[in-house]
C-alpha cells in the first residue's frame, strides 16, 4: 500500500469516515509501520495524540456496547469486532517499538507550551503550578513551561475552560481572553472565549475574580454563583446570578487524561465522584498513565483502569465515599 494512502486511511479513521473495507486495509497492511518507520514522522503530534486518544475511546466504547448489539443482531456484531480488531491493530502499530507518544516529550523542548485541543472529548491539563485546567474540544491555551522566577502566571485562552487554580498570594494568576484579563490568586472558574465570538462569559464556582479590560481597569469583582458577560463590540458587560451546574455540566463529559499521574486524576475524581480517594503509597502519586474517563462511566471501571496500568489496587467503601489505591 503506498504511503501518502496509508496517512490518508488513518486520518479518515480519525474522523471516523473510514469504511468496514479502508479499515480491514488498516488491519492487513500494518506491517508497513515497520518497514516504514518515517511513516510516523509524517503525523504531526496532535495527530499523534488524538489518534491515541481516538483508539482508546473506541475500544472502551465498542466493548461496552458489543454485548447488547450481539444479542439483537449478528451483522451489527460482526462489525463491531471487525472495528475491535481493526483499532486494536493500530493500537499496536502506533505504541510498538517504544512510538508511545506523550506530551511531556514535547513540553520540555520549548518554553512556551500551545496545547490545541483536537480530540473530540474534553482534555484535563496540569499547569507547571499544580493547577489544573479541563478544556472543551478545540480550545487553546498557552502557558510557560515553567511559572519560577516569573512575577505572575500567565496564560492564554481561545475557548472554554474551567480553571482550578492553586493559591498563591505571592504570584497572581493571569487568563488573557481578547480585550479581558482574569486575574485571581486561587480559584475554581470557568471561561468561555472564543476569538471568533463576540461574548467572553467567566463563571465563578469557588473564591473570587477580578475582570480587567485591555488597560487594566477593573470591570467587575465577581464571587460564586455569579457571571459576567462582556460584549467585545459594545464594550457592554452583564453580571446576574446564575445556577451553576447549568453552566459547567459540560465539564463532566468525556475526558481525556494524557499523561497524567494518579495524584492528578483522584483529585478529578473525587470532584466528579463525590468521594475521597486516599493513595496508600507516596511513589503511586506520582505514577503516570493515559486514560479516556466517559460521561456515564461508573467510578469502579476509572479505578480498574487506573490499577491496571500502575500495578496497584483498590478498596472502595461506597457507605465512606472513600477508595483507597495502594500497591498489588
């Protein structure tokens, strides 16, 4: 099969186009990634990232719907597993001969990181302070690589995201939307500001926010439960309050976790859980792994995925909302 083609079956995969025969073709030239590494090298790597994102998502979803579609028809199962094997087999070819692609690969080659949110669910990203943003599908957020020795932390968002930010009076925390800036010292928030949309909305959940606009004077100060609606062509701004799981309910959609340690994801999951999740062995923490978490996703499923890939094991007394992780 010829490269140039190759790169296209995979894209059309991506975009989910392919059909059963492009990906039966998938399957039975896999080979060509070894004998063409540079193959590889062709794919950008936000290509490379949602294409792994894309083979987890499709795996857990296939194999969680298969055994209800088998029981009421045989075509329909037969393609399922066809799509098993055909993701299964570009699972090995991306991730064989050590091509596991993380971004923490690519931070450290430049000071100034731009995660562009391709995948199609949403995407957790930990800040250089411990921060921790959840961005929607085709957000971009810039930051350092690292906040030492800077005055403030700075980013840049076009799109939307919910920031949880560490406290820090010492260094203020900086999200610059257009003509406003956010400014807080810690807080859970969220922002919605898309360059090609004239409304930037910031939604506060916890602490307090300060909205300032291009000469730095302040617009609003603005406390839970409350909202801003600033008008980029008028320069008109509104503040109401708002019920808040209205307005962040997005964040609980599909989540990609990318390279992320289990310290990080229990926080997520305890927020999205309600529950408690203790981590017996300091050296867990700071373990690492990849996972897609779905929107109906039971708790015990996250935490078999989590034990697996880190060696570990789990106990979740569901009458204490409390789980413990600590090593086999």
């Amino acid at each position: 099969m010829d490269k140039e083609y190759f790169i296209e079956l995979l894209n059309k995969y991506l975009q989910q186009e392919a059909t059963e025969e492009e990906c039966d073709l998938l399957l039975l030239h896999y080979n060509l990634f070894d004998q063409e590494p540079e193959i590889l090298d062709a794919l950008t790597n936000e290509q490379k990232l949602e294409l792994k994102s894309e083979i987890d998502y499709n795996i857990r979803n296939i194999i969680s719907t298969e055994n209800n579609l088998i029981k009421n028809n045989h075509s329909l199962s037969r393609k399922i597993w066809i799509s098993i094997i055909s993701v299964a087999a570009i699972l090995f070819i991306v991730f064989a001969g050590d091509l596991y692609f993380t971004d923490q690969k690519h931070l450290n080659k430049s000071s100034v990181i731009s995660r562009f949110s391709r995948v199609k669910e949403n995407r957790l990203i930990q800040l250089p302070d411990g921060s921790t943003v959840i961005v929607s599908p085709g957000s971009k957020l810039n930051y350092p690589s690292s906040f030492d020795g800077l005055a403030k932390r700075e980013v840049y968002l076009d799109g939307q995201a919910y920031f949880d930010v560490k406290h820090n009076p010492s260094k203020p925390f900086i999200i610059y939307t257009g003509k406003l800036k956010t400014v807080v010292l810690g807080t859970a928030f969220e922002i919605n500001a898309w360059s090609d949309e004239s409304d930037i909305r910031v939604t506060v959940s916890r602490g307090k926010v300060k909205i300032q606009d291009e000469n730095n004077r302040v617009l609003k100060i603005i406390s839970p439960n409350q909202q801003i609606t600033y008008n980029t062509l008028n320069e008109n701004i509104i503040q109401k309050e708002v019920n808040l799981p209205e307005y962040l309910a997005w964040k609980d959609h599909d989540l990609l976790l990318s390279d992320v340690t289990i310290s990080e994801a229990s926080a997520l999951l305890e927020d999205r859980f309600q529950v408690k999740i203790l981590i017996g062995d300091d050296h867990l923490k700071s373990k690492r792994f990849t996972t897609t978490v779905l929107k109906e996703e039971r708790i015990e499923t996250i935490l078999n995925s989590i034990a697996e890939f880190n060696d570990a094991k789990y106990t979740y007394d569901i009458d204490k909302s409390e789980v413990v992780i600590s090593s086999k």
